[in-house]
C-alpha cells in the first residue's frame, strides 16, 4: 500500500500524484469500448435496423481506417495541447459523438448519418489511443511499464466484453420492450454517458506532467521526423516478407469475424442460426470472453521461455486460423442448441486468444526494433489494423454472393496463405542487433 501512495509531487509541490491504477484502468478501457462499438456491436445494431450484410460489412469496415493511419497525425498532436489534453478531450468528444448516434437512428437516413458520426468517433478513437499510449511512456519508467503493461490488456479486454456482451444483451433485452430503434438508441446514449464520465474523471485523475523528450516544436520539425519514420520503416531488411506476413496472417479473420454475428443472427431459411440479440450477447459477453483470456493465457506460457521461433509462429498461425472451421460446420449443420454453438464460439475465441500473440510478437521482433521503435511499432501495428480491415470490408460481398455455407468453406481456404508466409517469413532474433542501430552508431 505504501509503493502504491509513495509518488513524488507534482511541480505545485503539495499534490501527489494518483497511483497510475487508477488512471490506466479508465484510460484502457475508454480505448477498447468505441473500438468494440464500431469494429461488432454497430454491425449487429444494423442488421436488426434491416441493412444489407454487403453494407454492413463495407461500412464497418471503412470508418476503422483511422487506427490504421493514427501514426500520421501523432507526431502534431503536442504542437497544440499536451497528451493529457487529447486523452480527455477525446473521451468527452467521443461520448457526445455517442450521443449523436443515438439520436440519428430515429431519422429517415439513419445509416447514412450514423456512419459519418461514427467514422468521426473513430479519428477521436484513434487520437486518444495515440494520446494515452504517450502519457504511459512519458509517465512511467521501464519498471512501471512493464508492471501495468497487464493491467492494459485486461481492462481493454473488459471493455471489448462490455461492449460486445453486456451492452450487446442489453440491446436485445429493450427491444422487446422499446423496439429496435429506441432500444439501440438507448445503448448509444449508455455508450455516451461511460465516455462523458471517464472524460470528467480523466481531467482530475491523468498526471499533469508531460515529457519534452522526442516532443515536436514546429510544423516542419513535426513533418521531417514522420518522413523519416516512413523512409527507415520501408529501409528494413526483409521489409517486403514482413509486410506480407502481416497483410496474410489476419486475411481469413477479418473475412470471418465481420459476418459471424450477421450469420448468427440472419433467419435459418437464409442459412443463418436465428438467434436473439441477447443471445448473441451472451455468446460474446460469456463464452467469448472466457475462452479468450484463456487462450491469451496459455499462449503467453508457451512463448514466454523460448521466444519465437519458426516453429512456435507455425503453430500460432494454426490455432489462429484452424478453428475458423467451427463456423463452416455450424453454417452447414444449423445446430439449434444454443450450447452447440456456444462451443464453436469458444473454440475460435480460444485460438483467437492464442494466435493473435504471434502478429504482435512479430512485429516487436522484426518491424519496431531500430532507430524509431516507438514510431515503428505503432506503423506495424496500424498495418495489422489495415490486413484485417480490408478483407473485412469485401466479406459481405462474399457471403451476400455464396451463401453463409459456402462463404465459411472459402474462408477456411483463405487460410492457405496465412501458413506460407508463416512458413517463408524470415525472424529475427530478439537479441540480435537491428542493423539500422548499428548503421547510425558506427
């Protein structure tokens, strides 16, 4: 309790600093909540409101563009505010954003507008992730860093089951009660008032300090630096089979994770499950959720002694994308016991869980190390948003054109490649020096 109270004053001398729980906690999980929001809970919102799977999944798809392209603007942000400026503001921009799209649903062109708000909740999204990721690296130290860098993934794991389960049932349940447009208008106004309320708590809570180091002066300072984060990103050895690997490893994924809750909600003689909103609810907010942290969990265990190696990313990839077949054979059989296919949704979230480690070891490994490790993780990280955002996007063409049946079959061959660029992809070492660093040094 003491480690937890002993923090040095801040520059007015008399007040301390709030122990970093307390501001990671809210922080992380006001970054997994409207990501979550858009990338599932939308799609189901706007399949109850009647529209097409192939706008859907386009859609939905589209506005997640702006944490694929959050490292362009990063660098500028502190030429105006400082980062505790951005978390905050970001938060209370986005509750009111919320808002917006709650009150949208109940007009004529409701998907149209709604979408246009969204997409702006996504460069808010984007811009506070940015944000807050500055505060932690110029708050704490490496010690404290890798301390809390748990406590980050757990409440951003909260707010994904938040978001996708309990909010997700609390949708279904008021539809019956409200209808659909009200009762998801209700959840936006839910989603809105979280983010309002951990905005006001953020003003008090996020540490006033802010680091110069790395900090941008000027305009041109800002735009010289980012050209030469690009210039020595693309300046990698093995650049190409790596950007390859990333683009392919996710490929199937993004096809199957945009339709599987439109395929569990569509009528069964449109080859769909038929189930409730609150079942789906329950099959992500429960099922999901614990066979997730679970596959995390022992993936963590198995890469933690030996690191990894050719072998380990091969058997990564394969829980990654093996259990895509769980899907194919609910599209085929149609089970109606809800605990069927519970187990199926278990079965992918668990190697969901277990593979999805492999990509972000990757990129520590092979894409951040060098000059700019900061700049380059969040580029590899921005491009693994982007690998699994455009097969997202064409998925509801796919399966509005095959059929859910056929369409799950093609995404189990759209597996193929994920294992040869696993196979052909050259690793890189941990401890083996980044040939940039040494370049710079000599």
């Amino acid at each position: 309790m003491n480690e937890l109270l002993n923090y040095p004053a801040t520059d007015q001398g008399h007040k301390k600093k709030c122990p970093p729980i307390f501001w990671i906690s809210t922080t992380w999980f006001a970054m997994g909540l409207p990501f979550v929001a858009l990338s599932g809970a939308s799609s189901i919102m706007y399949k109850n409101l009647g529209v097409s799977d192939a706008q859907i999944a386009f859609w939905t798809s589209l506005i997640m563009l702006p944490w694929t392209l959050k490292p362009l603007w990063g660098p500028f942000l502190e030429l105006y505010k400082t980062k505790k400026y951005f978390v905050y503001a970001t938060q209370i921009l986005t509750g009111l954003l919320f808002g917006l799209v709650g009150l949208s649903l109940q007009l004529d062109y409701f998907f149209s507008i709604s979408i246009a708000v969204l997409m702006i909740v996504a460069i808010s999204g984007a811009t506070h992730d940015t944000a807050a990721d500055g505060v932690y690296l110029n708050e704490l130290n490496a010690t404290q860093q890798a301390k809390y860098v748990g406590w980050q993934g757990a409440f951003y794991n909260i707010a994904k089951v938040f978001s996708g389960g309990v909010l997700v049932y609390l949708a279904g349940e008021l539809e019956q009660q409200t209808g659909v447009r009200t009762a998801w208008m209700l959840v936006m106004f839910a989603y809105a008032l979280i983010m309002l309320g951990i905005g006001f708590y953020s003003i008090k809570m996020l540490p006033e300090s802010d680091s110069g180091q790395g900090k941008v002066h000027s305009l041109r300072g800002g735009m010289a630096t980012l050209k030469d984060v690009i210039v020595t990103f693309f300046q990698k050895k093995n650049i190409v089979f790596s950007l390859l690997f990333i683009v392919f490893y996710r490929f199937a994924e993004g096809q199957a994770i945009k339709i599987t809750p439109l395929f569990f909600k569509a009528s069964r003689t449109d080859g769909g499950l038929g189930l409730t909103t609150s079942e789906i609810g329950l099959l992500y907010g429960i099922f999901g959720a614990v066979a997730f942290v679970l596959g995390s969990i022992v993936a963590g265990h198995f890469v933690s002694k030996k690191g990894l190696d050719r072998r380990r990313l091969l058997i990564l990839c394969t829980f990654f994308n093996v259990p895509f077949a769980a899907y194919a054979l609910l599209a085929i059989f149609q089970p109606t016991d809800l605990y069927v296919i519970a187990g199926a949704v278990a079965v992918e979230y668990f190697g969901y869980g277990f593979g999805f480690i492999g990509i972000i070891l990757f990129i520590m490994h092979n894409i951040a190390p060098g000059k700019y490790k900061m700049a380059h993780y969040a580029f590899g990280s921005g491009l693994v948003n982007l690998g699994f955002m455009i097969p997202s996007m064409i998925s509801g063409f796919l399966s509005d054109h095959l059929g859910y049946k056929e369409f799950f079959i093609w995404v189990l061959i759209a597996t193929i490649p994920a294992f040869i660029v696993s196979w052909m992809v050259p690793l890189r070492k941990p401890e083996q020096p980044d040939p940039q660093l040494q370049n710079n040094e000599s």
